[in-house]
C-alpha cells in the first residue's frame, strides 16, 4: 500500500472519529433530553476507542466509489460502527468471551462494571437505529428505512447476535468445516456485507451495481475472518491489544485449525484475487477500495 | 370495568401473542435465513411469557380511536413489545436486578444461562426495528422511519436504557422527588408515551390529536409507575409472580416511600382525571382507552 493511501485510510478514520464524537455527546441544553452521565461515558468509552473503522471505511470508500463523500455517508457509516462497537462491549462481559483488556485499554465492564457495560451495550445499538434514520443520510425516506431494515438483520438472530450464539455454543465440541463457515459469515460477514452494500445504497448505485458491492464485502468478509483467525495463531498480545490464543483456549475449531495456516493463506490469495475481479469494471477509480482489501488481509493487529 | 372490556382487552392481547408467535417463529426454508435454535428458543421464552401486553394495547386502542384496528398495527404494536421484552430480559441479569422469577416463570438467564440471556435481549431488541419497517405498519415510508426513530429515542439513552442506569445509579443513597420523577419518566414513562403516540400516527392521525394522546400516554405512564410502586409495597410475591419489596430491599426511595400510600393513591385520581379531560372530545369512542387506563391503576399484579 502507497503512503498516500494509508494517510487517506487514516484520514477517514478520523472523519469517522469525529462524527462518532458529536453523536455520542451531551445534548444541547435546548433538547431537553437527559443522557444519564455515566451512561454517556461507558458509551464513548466502547466507542471511541481508537478502532480501525473498517466498517464504516469500507462505507464511505464504496459510496464514495459511485460519487457519494458528504457527512451523511459518514453518518450512515458510523450507524453501523455503534452496532459493532455494542457487540464488542457486550462479548467482552465475563458471561461471554470474558476479556480485561480491548486495544490495550480496559474493557468496559472492567472500567465501569457489569451493569453499566450492558446498558452501554444496549444504548450504542438503540442509538444506532437513531443515527441511520437521520435525513441527512439519504434524502429519500424510502432509502434510509431499507438502510435500517438492513442493519437490523445483519445483526440480529439471523447475522451477528446469531453467529455470537453459534461460536459460544461450539466450544469445546468439534465444528465442521461448513458449521465454522455458516458461523463466520453471520457473526463478522453480515456487518462487512452490509458495509459495502449500504454504501452502494447511499450513492443511488444502479441494481447491479449493489449486487456487485454485496459479493465484495461478503468476499472482504471472509478475508477479515481468515486473517483474523491467523492473527489469533500468530501474532503476540502486545501487537493486538487484547488476549490472543483464545479461540484454542477456549477449544474452539477455527478455519485455520482445520486448513492449517498454507492453506488458509492460498484461499486469502484466491479471495483478494475475487475482490479484484469484482472491482475490475470501475477501472482506476476502484483503487482505494482494492487498498483497504489488501489492508484487512495484511494487517498485523 | 365490564366484563365485555375485559374480555375485550384479553382479545387484543391473544391478538399480539399470535403476532409474536409469528415473529419468532422459524424462518421459513426458502429465506435462507439461519436462526439458532437456543437463541431463537431463548427469545420467546423472553418474550412469549403471558405478559399483560398493556404497550401493544395502548397502540393498538389509540390507533383504533382514529379508524385503523387492522394487522399492521398490531405488527408496530408487537415491535414495541419487543423492546419492552428485552428489556425485562437484560434488567433480570445477575449484574443488573438478580431475578430469579418473571411472571412465576425462570427468567431467561435461569432457564438458559447468562450469555444466551444477553444475547437474547440484543436480538429481540435488534429485530423490533426489523418488524417497524415492515410495510403492512404503514403505506407511507416516512411514517415508517418516524415510528422506528421515535422508537429508538424512547428505548435509548435518553428513554428507557438512561433511566434503568439513573435507577441503578439510585441504590443505597437518597432521591429527590424530582429525581425519582426523572427516571421513572424515563425508564417506564418513555415507552408507554410511545404506545400511544406510535397509535395516533399509524392512524394518521390530525397533529393536535397526536399531541393529545402523547400527553394521555405521559399521564398514563404516570399512573402506571406509581401503581407499580403501589403494588410493590401492598402485593404478595404470589400475586405478582415475582419477588415483592425489591425496591425497600435495594434502599431505592420510591414516590410512595417519598408521598405515603394516601397521597400516591390521590395522584393516581388526579392523573386518571386527566386521562378522561383529554379523552373527552373522542365521546363514546374512547371508552375502551379510558377503561385500559383504568385497568392500569388498579391492577393486582
């Protein structure tokens, strides 16, 4: 990846930074709404701490792919960040993954406590049901409500709280394969498949158009995942922030456990060669989004 | 309340179990759609439990009052109680309220674990804002969104989510009567102003209308927590089919410990006069609102 792509990468997690600071701040005197001030600080503590953005990037370079860059894709963009951002506050709490430590700092409940951490949990995904509605996202009504329908699913019993279900219940028992894949593809594809897709939505792109964007993020999705569970082997907690080694603490089967690491990274190779097919019709104009591709398979964190 | 009011409002609630029932039913083999069975298992046992359905009711009464009583207004209904259900879910949890018993049954926790228990409230949660987009709620996209919005802002924060925090934050210390006033109107008041509003606009409603019934929903709420306090000090466990005294226990000042059980009971007259005044235009036609606000205040369990 050029310099000048990564400064952009950095740029946009930036914007997204800012944004997720206004939403997550005191109201105005004037709207006369109350944000219990604890509350409010677990929130941003779960929120704005220094995470990649990928999701809400993977937003904004699409949108941005079919002529869209204003404030509302990024808005809709960190609509979807909230959503990850409660998964991560909930599957820290000592009933799920139980984790001290999240980007080098303490988790949530470790910081506030149980309670607190849950309805943080609870406040940043009812927020962000708030935070796509907003006009500014999309001027057609009919969007934004798709836009919400969507993210709901992609997150709810049919995406990610459903994937989260399937990886507590498979520890310690053997998984196959294809239950891993089925598993995958709903606790951290359906976010990264919504990613690209809404942002095709935002920018008015034609039908086929969408559809493409949808392979795409699917594709960057089991990318993400695959390089994940690489890390999870390979990489040292000080490079990441958090505990690694868990899933096989927790005997849990993963992708590379099953494939070995050569393999896995031969179906990255075929996967990034996808994204690539995918973005081939837009030509020149599809380069950062085909950089942020490379970006999540290299990462070291 | 007549008998035929009685058996009016155990109609509607068979009504919106039916809905629910359907919502967290299998998903059909063509969606394509996994739901985890221990997920989707734990949600109706948060969710199908005999509940009294009073939100879903008020929705469906008030919308009725304007000239619509049809399915989709009982789907918008259902995705308020969702919320409501989830919430009843979370604030069970060990780290929150430590409840054994919900309507006479293990809460969700007990009858599966803590994980699955969490996870159950974030997709129950989740999927309310799936079912309010749904296009038999409302032929109009906007109104759609509006509800779906409104719905996230008296659930988040600022609603429901910030005033169980201010009722934690409360424990073992002393409340202002203003306090108390504050989080109950966020806590309990913010959903059931909803119930009602949500009804008014899923009728199309005229603005002034809207406004009235917000206001009858507020003074609802009212009522409802003060009976609710009421009832906490007076019933048996065996009545409410849950743990009694809760509040004493957790050193929470309460209205009733603040005013004494005359001066609550007084209120209560006060407010279900006002509920009439304001429902007074609608003659005849509002009578069944009336007798649910009735039945409100002077409920056993």
């Amino acid at each position: 990846m050029t310099f000048e792509l990564k400064q952009h990468l950095t740029d946009q997690a930036t914007k997204v930074e800012i944004v997720l600071k206004r939403l997550l701040s005191e109201p105005p005197l004037e709207a006369e709404i109350t944000r219990p001030p604890r509350l409010l600080a677990a929130m941003r503590h779960g929120a704005l701490n220094g995470g990649k953005r990928l999701r809400p990037i993977l937003v904004m370079e699409t949108a941005n792919l079919f002529g869209r860059a204003d404030e509302g894709v990024c808005q809709a963009a960190c609509a979807l960040e909230l959503i990850h951002c409660y998964s991560l506050v909930h599957d820290d709490l000592p009933a799920m993954d139980d984790d001290d430590l999240r980007r080098g700092q303490p988790t949530v409940h470790k910081a506030y406590d149980e309670a607190t951490a849950i309805l943080a949990g609870d406040a940043l995904l009812t927020l962000a049901f708030d935070v796509v509605a907003e006009e500014a996202v999309h001027s057609d009504a009919t969007i934004r409500l798709r836009l919400s329908r969507e993210l709901s699913r992609a997150s709810g019993i049919g995406g990610m709280a459903g994937g989260q279900m399937l990886d507590l219940e498979s520890e310690h028992r053997d998984r196959t394969e294809a239950e891993i894949r089925r598993l995958q593809s709903m606790k951290t594809g359906a976010l990264l498949r919504y990613a690209s897709r809404a942002g095709a939505l935002l920018a008015n792109a034609p039908e086929l158009d969408v559809e493409r964007m949808t392979r795409f993020g699917e594709v960057v999705g089991l990318a993400f995942q695959l390089a994940d569970d690489l890390l999870d082997v390979e990489a040292s907690p000080e490079d990441m922030g958090k505990a690694t080694g868990k899933d096989a603490e927790a005997g849990k089967a993963t992708l590379v456990g099953l494939l070995g690491a050569d393999q896995t990274r031969q179906e990255l190779t075929h996967l990034l060669n996808e994204a690539d097919t995918l973005l081939e019709p837009y030509g020149p104009a599809a380069e950062k989004l085909s950089a942020l591709a490379q970006f999540i398979v290299n990462r070291k964190s």
